[in-house]
C-alpha cells in the first residue's frame, strides 16, 4: 500500500511540475466572433523577444484541440506536438473548432457547420495571433482533414508558412470511396455509399440513408461533406506561395505515401519529409492493425521525434531567412 502511495505522489508531483516548468506559460486563449466564442489554448515560451506561432488546425469529426476524438479515442497527439514545440522557443495555438468540445455553442446543430466556416475560423485565428505583440512569424498548421483547412487559411492570413501532416493530395470523395472500399462493406452498401457520394458531389443532399451508413452520410453531416467534398486539396496546396512543408509516415493506415508525393508534385518547391514507421496518429507504430488501433487512444505513448525536429528545422530555417 505504501508503495501505491509514493507512487500515486511520484506521478502527481511529476505532472505538476510538467504543468509549471519555469520556462513555459499555460493561458487559456479565446476567440470571439459574431456567432460565438472558440477556445484554445497558448503554449507560450518565455522570452523577451516575439517568438514564431504555430497555429494547430486539429482533423474531421469530433476531434478536439488535443487531437482527442470521441469516436476514435484519446491520443493526446496535438497536446504533445505543442509541447514539443515550445521546447525550441517555438509558440503554439491549438483550437477547439467550431461546434466541437468547448466551442460547441458556436454551432450547437452540425447541420450549421460547414469547410468554408472552419477556413474563415482559422483566418480569424491567423488574424489575432499576427497582432499580438507577443509573436513574431506566423505558422499554420494542419493535420489530417486540418491540412486541407491551413491551406486554404493560409494565404487569406498571409501565414510565414504552412504545415501538413498527414494532409491528403485527393479530392475527398476520392478518398471516402477508398475507404469504403477497403472496409469490405456488403455489395448493397458499397453501392449505395457511392450513390450518396456522387449526389453529394453534385452539391445535392439525399436523406435515404441506411441506418448502416448514417454515421458517414447522416443527413445533417450532408452540408458539411458538400462543402469538403468541393475542395480539392492538391489544387489548393499548389496555390500556396509561402513556404511549406509535408509530413507523411509511412504507416499511416489513413492516407498514403502516395498523397505527399502528389503534394510534393503540386508544389515543388515544399519540403517533404517521410517518416518511417510513423502512422495516422504521429506514434512509430508497426503494420498491425491491433496496435495501429491501441495507438490511436494510448495518450502515454510518445509521438516520433523525427516529426517535431523536422517541423522545428523547417520553422528556424523560414524564420531565419
């Protein structure tokens, strides 16, 4: 029992000093716009001189600042990108989105949410940071579905430089009938998600729904995936005219080695950065699919260190130029 006890302490007083290390500020951070209030959290190094800033767009679904998600699990992996960051003297902003986590008053009905509100969000966001005094570049970065959110925010908040992790090169339809495809669904629903995607595609929205298929397809997402699926990423990462940087693991189950290289393609001059062994979620993870699953709600599990030293690179080299 006495053990359990000292190390119950050990851990408690371990977190406390992590929470307090002398060398970094914890704020809460706020953005108010006119149909509500979206909350963050600063990461900020003490320094007296403006230090960069990265903006953390987390990916789709309910995923929250810390690239928590209530459907996949807990992984903590946004949180600890932060930290990692703040220990070169690099800043960090990651967000709730609109409708998700503490800012789900900003849009209590999904059927409000939309890309385009998510992208004007992170302009905002972009906006606050580059007149805060406290700050010098501009950073935004995005993982997952976030990818596709920084580039698009990017250009309308005249970022320093924009980051992809785990971004997508393929128009979102693309992608979602890949998925489906490897998810053996019966012939009927394989069929019928086409049909769903197609309509959607077209702008239209279908509210005969299987109930197999409601978690993708529910008609009040039906909006929101009208809007994502009008995108397409490539074209929007080669529209970019700041510096950027790709990051893509190679045991990513999600997305492909394939779509870094086609964003590498439609931007030549991005640095790309494959990390071996990396998966969806930022951990070195084997092709298992048991642990590339364990790992997506196993927040003790460390991140690669080879994608916060290559994020850390491309800032200082960009901030430095």
């Amino acid at each position: 029992m006495m053990l359990r006890i000292l190390l119950v302490a050990i851990t408690f007083f371990s977190a406390v000093a992590h929470a307090a290390a002398p060398n970094v500020l914890l704020r809460p951070i706020e953005l108010n716009t006119e149909s509500g209030t979206l909350y963050g959290s600063l990461v900020l190094p003490k320094s007296d001189k403006p230090v960069p800033v990265v903006l953390i767009i987390a990916g789709s679904g309910p995923t929250d600042r810390d690239g928590n998600n209530t459907q996949a699990g807990r992984n903590d992996g946004l949180k600890k990108l932060a930290w990692r960051l703040a220990q070169s003297n690099i800043a960090s902003v990651r967000f709730d989105k609109r409708g998700i986590a503490q800012s789900l008053p900003a849009a209590p009905d999904e059927r409000t949410l939309t890309l385009d509100q998510y992208v004007t969000d992170a302009v905002a966001w972009g906006q606050q940071l580059k007149a805060d005094p406290r700050f010098g570049d501009v950073y935004v970065l995005g993982h997952s579905e976030g990818a596709l959110i920084a580039s698009l925010a990017a250009p309308r908040m005249d970022a320093t430089g924009v980051i992809s992790i785990a971004g997508t090169a393929q128009p979102v339809g693309q992608v979602l009938r890949e998925q489906l495809q490897r998810n053996h669904l019966p012939p009927s629903l394989l069929q019928r998600s086409f049909e769903l995607i197609h309509t959607l595609e077209d702008a239209r929205t279908d509210d005969n729904v299987p109930q197999a298929l409601q978690v993708i397809f529910r008609p009040s997402v039906q909006p929101y995936l009208i809007s994502l699926l009008r995108h397409n990423p490539a074209k929007a990462f080669a529209a970019l005219t700041m510096p950027a940087l790709i990051i893509q693991g190679t045991h990513d189950i999600q997305v492909d080695v394939n779509d870094a290289r086609s964003l590498k393609a439609a931007k030549p001059d991005a640095d790309l950065t494959l990390i071996d062994g990396m998966n969806h979620v930022m951990r070195i993870v084997p092709m298992d699919m048991k642990r590339q699953i364990q790992s997506y709600n196993d927040p003790n599990q460390r991140l690669s260190s080879e994608l916060g030293d290559a994020i850390v690179r491309f800032i200082t080299k960009v901030s430095t130029r």
